[in-house]
C-alpha cells in the first residue's frame, strides 16, 4: 500500500472497531475496500457513511430505507442516493 493508502486504511480500522466490528472483521472490511478503491468500484459501505449513527441512519428519507439498518447491511457494498463519505476513512464526499 502506498501512503495514502495506509492513512485510509488506519482511519477505516478506527471506525469500524469503534462502530462493533472486531479488529479482524475490520482489518478484512479494510482489506477490502483497498481492492474496492483500486479496481474503481463506486459501491460504498454505510460504515464508511459520515450518516451513520450506531445502527441508525440519519438520511434514511435521501436513501430511501428504514432507520434503522441491520448489523449485515452496514457492512454491504451498495450504492445508495444518501451516502456522504466521512474524510477520516475515505476521503471521497
Ligand atoms: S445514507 Fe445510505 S449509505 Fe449512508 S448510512 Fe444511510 S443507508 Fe447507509
């Protein structure tokens, strides 16, 4: 990984810890979204959301889903009309 790369990936590993994750679920989540940026896939995780609160969604009207998001869905690649990314783990807005 290169510098960049490093830094998001630290920041991707705080906040999925932080969020519930264990270190090796967010160390493999992290691992992936490294492919995920590399290859270009523009699917996102509500983790990576700066929306997400806990396992409640503040923009759930913009993403047309229910407040509350199940354990799995947050940890999903999706593409979602809400999504706002938070700096600290991807740098994209
Ligand atoms: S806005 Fe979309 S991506 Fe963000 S937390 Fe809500 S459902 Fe997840």
């Amino acid at each position: 990984m290169n510098t960049d790369e490093i830094r998001v990936f630290q920041g991707r590993l705080v906040r999925f810890t932080a969020w519930g994750l264990s270190h090796e679920e967010a160390n493999q989540l992290a691992d992936k979204l490294v492919a995920r940026d590399r290859e270009g896939d523009d699917r996102r995780l509500c983790l990576e959301c700066d929306h997400l609160r806990g396992t409640f969604c503040r923009n759930y009207r913009e993403a047309d889903i229910g407040e509350y998001l199940p354990r799995d869905f947050v940890t999903l690649f999706q593409r979602c009309a809400g999504f706002t990314g938070t700096s600290n783990t991807s740098g994209f807005k």
